[in-house]
C-alpha cells in the first residue's frame, strides 16, 4: 500500500486562522471581501442582482478569495456568519437562495444551461476544464474547450499554461496570458489582449 500523508482537518481555528493571515497580507482597500459586495443589501444574492460585481477597472490591484470547499469546511465558515459578515473569502454556495450565494462551484462544464442560468444571476461560475487527470493521457480537449466556451469566469485546471501535460494536453488562451475577455458574459470584447 502507499504510504500518503494524512491531511489535517479543518475546523473553525483553522479557518479563522486562514482569515487572519489574508487579512495579515492584504490591507481592506486591497481586498474584495463579501463584506465589500454586500454593502447595505441584506444578502450577497441581493447585493449582485441590484449593484453587480465590480468592473474589471475598479477590480484593479485588488484579491479576490474563493473557498473551493463543501460540506463541512464551508458549513463551519459559515457559523456564526451566514452572509459571511467579516470573512475574508466568498464560498461555494449550492443552493439558490442561500445567503452566501455568490460564487458557484458548477464542474460539469457540459452543464450549459444551468451554468448560463447562473451568470445570468450575476454570479461567478467555477468550472472544470479537467478531473482527475483522465483527460491528459490523451489529449482529449473536448472537457476543455466546453469549459473555455461555456461563459464559466474561473476555470480550474492541472494543466495551465506552464505545465504542459506530455501529450500536449494544456488549458490556457493560445495567447500565453491566463485571462481573456470572456464574450458570454460583455458584449463587445476589446481586441487587444486584457492586462492586469
């Protein structure tokens, strides 16, 4: 058998603790917390369907944090927080009507009506260009581009641009850069390249 390192569990210290140190790094004008979307709404949901994200303009020099997990890990960010008043960092909110109903976690990129449902919303879509390194081996991009065309704003990968798979399998823009305009979601992209 192999011998793996066991993982340590996250709980409320934990995740506390991962507050303290984003906040040790980034000062709150460099941060978008939810606390910064939500102003005066009493929701976050409220909040993007009334006031929306911020643009790419006043987006500048400022983090974004996204805790990917489910279950219990989110279930204990949450606590105490619902609306996630004071956290650091947005979740990954399952259901409509949830409070802390921001960003979504949708995998299936092949899913394209309920992610399309979603960015109608206004919410951020995380989706999956590849899982589990099954489409790597062969090169099979079809995960990839339904993912890259499918309006998602974040993409996860094991492959991005600076770690070509050896069968060439990679997720990235063809441009070299890791951020384009994504033309579900504007209407008139601007021809030159996005920059940060």
């Amino acid at each position: 058998p192999l011998d793996f390192t066991a993982t340590l569990p996250i709980g409320a210290t934990e995740l506390d603790a991962l507050d303290a140190e984003i906040r040790s790094v980034f000062d709150e004008e460099h941060l978008i917390t939810p606390d910064t979307i939500r102003g005066d709404h009493p929701t976050l949901a409220e909040a993007i369907a009334t006031d929306g994200w911020p643009t790419v303009g006043e987006s500048r020099g400022k983090v974004v944090f996204f805790l990917d997990n489910g279950g219990s890990v989110h279930d204990t960010y949450l606590a105490g927080s619902p609306n996630l008043q004071g956290r650091a960092a947005f979740t990954s909110a399952a259901d409509p009507g949830d409070p802390d109903r921001a960003i979504v976690k949708l995998n299936d990129p092949f899913e394209t009506s309920e992610i399309a449902d979603a960015i109608a919303e206004g919410l951020i879509v995380r989706t999956r260009a590849d899982a589990d390194l099954e489409q790597a081996p062969s090169n099979d991009v079809t995960m990839r581009e339904a993912a890259l065309t499918s309006g998602a704003q974040i993409v996860s990968t094991d492959f991005p641009a600076t770690k070509v798979a050896a069968s060439g399998y990679v997720v990235g823009f063809g441009t070299g850069l890791q951020v384009r305009c994504n033309a579900v979601v504007v209407t008139a992209c601007p021809t030159t390249p996005v920059t940060g």
